[in-house]
C-alpha cells in the first residue's frame, strides 16, 4: 500500500497541469470579453460620431450666409385732380343805382292795411298818440297758394308800452280762411310801433286791428 505523503504527491503532480490549463482558459476568456467590450465601444462611439456629423452639417447650412432679395412694392401714383371749374366773374357793382328806393324781390305779394278802429285814427294824431313805424308783409302760405286760395285776415293785438306787439289774435268771423291764421299773426309780431304817452308815461294799447290781404299775381 502507498503512503500518505506518496498519495499527496501523486495528486499535486496530477492536478498541477489542470491548474495551469484552468489559468490559460480563465485568462483567455477575460481577455476575449476585454475586446469584446473595446469592439462594442467603439462601434457606439463610430454612431455616435456619425449622427454628430450630420447635425453639425445641418447646423452649418442653416447658419450659411444667404442674401435675401425683397421686392418693395411702391404704391400706384394716384391720377391728377381734375381742373376746378372756372370761378364765376364777379357782379360789376359800378353800374347799380345806389338811389334807387327799392330792389324788386319776385314773391307771392301780401298786402297789409292799417284798420283805422280800437284808437287810431287820422283826425286825432297828436304827440301822445300812438304810430305803426315797422310793418312787415305776412309769408302767403303754401298751401293756400298750390289752391289758389285769396282773401284777407284781421288781427287783434296789444301795443305794449315799448312800441312791440304781443297778444295777438285772428278775429273769426273776419278771416276767409284758416290757411292765414298763422302767417297772420306771426306777421303782427313784427310790428313796430311809436308807443301812446300820457302824461309822460307810456301806455299799452290793446285791441289795435290790422287786415292782411292775400291775393295771388295774375300769370
């Protein structure tokens, strides 16, 4: 039978070459991940530098110089402004008549008479007396002109102490038609008269008359 130590010995010098084998493959293996490992770095970083390249070429063509060419657009000149019509020649003035007493106005006429009742009257004019000094024709209505419609209107009024008049009124029964009612007394009011003194006071006159008549020209 063989000892102990001679059993050691056989197996050390057995398991020895296993050892070394076991080394070479253990170091053959780290070695081969090594590189594995290189090989796939560098193929990452070969992508990575690729995709940098083509964004680096975008970004150099989006920054290229260009000159932009822009078309202004002038507005149209507008057509030149017509010529003004000739201004009319002005009206000689060294030909008219400066003492003429009137200047005709072509209007419908409307005549107005003093009514010679209510305390006027010629025989007793005196310096306290009352005198008509404005008396204003009435406007002939429209209306009663496209009618054709003549006649005549009697107002009543007030002749206040300041010579105006105020109150007045169309006596019914002595107008023709309502057509002259307004006209009338919006006449009146235009009256101007010298006022009645007595006493040296000014005094109102009431129910002064007036008669306006309305007649039409003859075409």
């Amino acid at each position: 039978m063989a000892t102990l130590s001679e059993t050691i010995q056989s197996g050390q010098s057995t398991s020895l070459p296993r050892l070394i084998m076991g080394a070479l493959l253990a170091l053959g293996t780290t070695l081969g991940l090594l590189w594995t490992m290189n090989f796939l770095i560098q193929i990452v970083s070969q992508d990575v530098v690729e995709k940098d390249k083509g964004r680096t070429v975008d970004f150099v063509r989006i920054k290229r110089s260009e000159t932009l060419e822009r078309r202004k657009i002038k507005p149209e000149r507008p057509p030149p402004p017509e010529k003004p019509p000739p201004e009319p020649t002005p009206p000689k003035l060294d030909k008219l008549n400066a003492s003429a007493e009137k200047i005709g106005i072509s209007s419908v006429p409307a005549e107005t008479s003093i009514e010679l009742t209510g305390g006027f009257s010629i025989g007793n004019i005196g310096e306290g007396d009352y005198l008509p000094i404005v008396k204003v024709a009435p406007i002939y209505p429209q209306r009663a002109v496209t009618r054709g419609i003549e006649g005549y209107c009697v107002v009543s009024y007030t002749v206040t102490r300041t010579g105006t008049v105020k109150d007045p009124a169309v006596i019914p029964d002595q107008c023709t038609s309502s057509l002259f009612h307004r006209a009338s007394t919006q006449a009146a009011l235009k009256f101007k008269y010298k006022p009645r003194v007595v006493d040296g006071e000014a005094r109102e006159v009431p129910g002064v008359r007036n008669k306006f008549t309305y007649k039409l020209e003859d075409n």
